[in-house]
C-alpha cells in the first residue's frame, strides 16, 4: 500500500517514513526542502534499505500538486506534514504561514477528492488548545484562540479537514502532538533546523557543541515551579511510530467515525530548566544559558492526557526524557562529525 508523506525529509516526517517502511509500506515523499535537506533520503535509504520515492516541489503550487495525483492515483492514503511551524517566526511572518499552511492543505484536500484518495493523517498540534483551563488536556478539552499564527494555522486547517471530510468520501485523523523532541537510535536523521533554531533541544545540542555560544531561557516568571514553561515532551520514534498506527486505523477500516482526533504525548510535563538539567545528567556536559525576556507566543505550561490514544491506537509513548537528549546528543555529533 502507498502513502504519499508530504514534509518527509523533515524532522518528524523522516521518521515516519522510516517507521511506515519498517510496517511494510510503500512510501513517496514530497518535500519542498524549505526547512531540510535531500541527503535525508539516503539516510533513510541506510536505516531502511528501501530508497522512498521522492519528488521536489511545493504543494502551494496548485497545478504541480494537481499533477502529481494525476500521476499516484493508487495512494491508499496521506500524512500532510509540510508546513512552516515555529510559533515565533509566525507571529513576525503571518502572511508566510497563513499562506503556507493552509494553501498547501487545501490543493491536497482537491486532489483527493478529485482522484479518489481515501485517508488523511494531518500533522495538528497541541498550540490549538491554547493555554488550556485544565491539565493534562484531554481531546475534549474546548480550542481556545490561538497564541500564534501557526497554532491558529493549525485550528482553522482541522475546520477545513472537518467540513470536507462531512460532503466527500474522505476520511481524516488529526493527531495533536505536543513536543517531539530526541532522533532516530541509528544517529543518521535528527532535527536539523535552518538558521537559530526556534525548538529547545536543538538550541541546546547546539550550544553544547559550540555551534552557538549561549542558550536563551525565554522567560522564568511563569506560575510554574521553576519559573520556566512548562511542555509534554515526547520521543520523535514514538510519534512517528503512533502515524503507522493512525494509517492502519484507516486501512483496516476501524476508524469509529470519519474525522477523528488524538493527542499525542506522554502525560507528563517537563520545565525547560528540566529539560537543561536531564540533557547535563544524560550527557555529562554543561549547558551555558541565560534567562531573558518571555517569547511573544508562547503559553505557561501545557501537557497531554493521552488515554484515549493510548486506548484506540493501541499506542504509548515509551521513551523517558533522559532517553530523549541523549538520543538528540547523537545525532547532533553524528552530523557535525559528517
């Protein structure tokens, strides 16, 4: 069976794509390589001993998207993962996201229903519930207005999921994850981000290699115990790993209704000074930092319930959070040494 991963040299798309092909599946990738690299597919290739498909080019691009189902009218289903997705930048570009996110989204909700694709796996995230009223957030939990741009981009591309999933034969799983952090064990794909990254952990594995000189803490006057926000972080493999079991949901015809909903993240949730301490615990190194002002965005603390994942999917997050940087630690010494 073929799936079409969009996003797929990506941070969280490689690696499903490395689980789907673990689970038997035939996977094309399209990856403008906005915010990753081609050598990604010959990585997976390594890991896998399978070389995916792969095509260049922008789904925003209507006619090529079009083009491109005309040409894989046998997928038996999608996980949209391209997007732009750092909460920061979209508040000072939310023209790029808005456009981005949801032109992309759309010109592939088209080509399903014009060709007949039948499943939808669609990359959400926790930002929809914004600064929740109660923890840990449940799937239930009310979509409150967005901190950011992106997180907005995310509730109004599961409003458009929702409506066209309601008039077409199409069925759709939005899975809401909270902080993929960590890399693959073999150490060949990890999040590679351009530019300043905009994500903890790779902010700290680059400063531990010297790549940047000092770590910046956004804030330490939030209600929490440390002072610092608070996040549910949870192991990429694992995330990964919960797509192969949203898609064989759909293959296997067990899905309890045509547009459904998980969270995905481990339960528990961890402060960025926690995250520091485990990385220096897990490492032996010594992380240098300093605390500056609050990010525009960003919420106090959020962190999963995911019983209902865990329930449905047959699927839990199992990786610890030592497990998580040290795994990241890998990867960030793997691609600086190659």
């Amino acid at each position: 069976m073929k799936i079409l991963v969009t996003g797929g040299t990506g941070y969280i798309g490689s690696h499903t794509v490395v689980e789907l092909q673990h689970a038997g599946f035939d996977v094309v990738i399209v990856d403008a390589l906005f915010n990753s690299k081609e050598e990604v597919v010959d990585n997976i290739a390594k890991i896998t001993g399978i070389r995916p498909e792969f095509e260049v080019f922008d789904l925003t691009d209507r006619a090529k998207t079009d083009d491109f189902f005309r040409r894989h009218q046998d997928l038996v289903g999608i996980i949209h993962f391209a997007a732009h997705k750092a909460v920061g930048d979209s508040v000072q570009h939310p023209i790029k996201y808005y456009r981005n996110n949801l032109d992309s989204l759309m010109n592939i909700l088209e080509g399903m229903t014009t060709y007949g694709i039948p499943n939808l796996v669609f990359s959400s995230s926790c930002t929809v519930y914004g600064q929740a009223d109660q923890l840990p957030v449940s799937e239930s939990a009310p979509i409150k207005k967005a901190e950011s741009p992106y997180g907005n981009t995310k509730q109004i591309a599961e409003e458009i999921i929702s409506d066209t999933v309601h008039v077409n034969n199409i069925r759709a799983i939005a899975l809401r994850y909270f902080n993929p952090i960590g890399a693959h064990d073999s150490g060949l794909i990890g999040e590679l981000p351009n530019g300043v990254p905009d994500n903890l952990l790779p902010y700290i594995t680059q400063t531990a290699y010297g790549i940047r000189e000092q770590l910046k803490v956004f804030g330490d006057d939030y209600n929490t115990p440390d002072g610092t926000p608070i996040r549910d972080y949870i192991h990429v493999v694992d995330l990964a790993k919960a797509h192969v079991k949203a898609v064989q949901r759909m293959t296997d015809n067990t899905m309890k209704q045509a547009f459904e909903v998980f969270n995905l993240g481990t339960g528990n949730g961890y402060s960025v000074l926690e995250v520091i301490k485990a990385f220096e615990r897990a490492t032996g190194m010594t992380i240098n930092y300093k605390i500056v002002g609050r990010r525009e965005g960003d919420i106090e603390q959020i962190w999963a319930d995911p019983s209902y994942s865990n329930a449905e999917l047959g699927w839990k997050a199992e990786r610890t959070l030592d497990e998580m940087v040290a795994s990241a630690w890998k990867w960030e010494q793997h691609y600086r040494k190659e």
